[in-house]
C-alpha cells in the first residue's frame, strides 16, 4: 500500500548512498520506461502496484525510480 499518491508533477525524495535527494516525477508507467544515462540505455520495469517512475533530479541527469523507492514530499505538487 503507497503512504502518499505519487503523480506526475510531484516533489520526490530517495536515498542516494548516505545522501538524500530530490527531485520531480515526469513521467509514470505500469509497465517500462528506458531512458539513455551516460551513452548507457537504463530499463526500469513497473507494476501496477509499484509503478516505474522517471524523475527529473534537483541536479543532475533523469533518473528511474519504482515508487517504493521514492517518499513524496506532501504539499509539494508542481
């Protein structure tokens, strides 16, 4: 079960080693988003309930996220 609806526009955040970062959901699939990261192609594979979740970071390349990997930051709707 998600604690928080996670849409796109949203303000996110997830851990990154021992650092938190931020960011913001552009896209959202049930299925597969790829995205090229470095000259490297990157697959992420969702579900319905742990949707895949493209994420524009604060800095940064676009990164790929599940949703459960994610917490979204309340009030912060783009």
């Amino acid at each position: 079960m998600r604690k928080e609806m996670v849409e796109k526009g949203s303000q996110v955040q997830w851990m990154n080693s021992s650092t938190t970062k931020q960011g913001q959901v552009v896209e959202i699939n049930e299925k597969i988003i790829q995205i090229n990261r470095n000259g490297v192609q990157v697959t992420r594979m969702g579900k319905p309930d742990n949707r895949v979740l493209k994420i524009k970071p604060d800095q940064g390349e676009m990164i790929l996220k599940l949703e459960t990997e994610v917490q979204v930051l309340t009030g912060q709707l783009v």
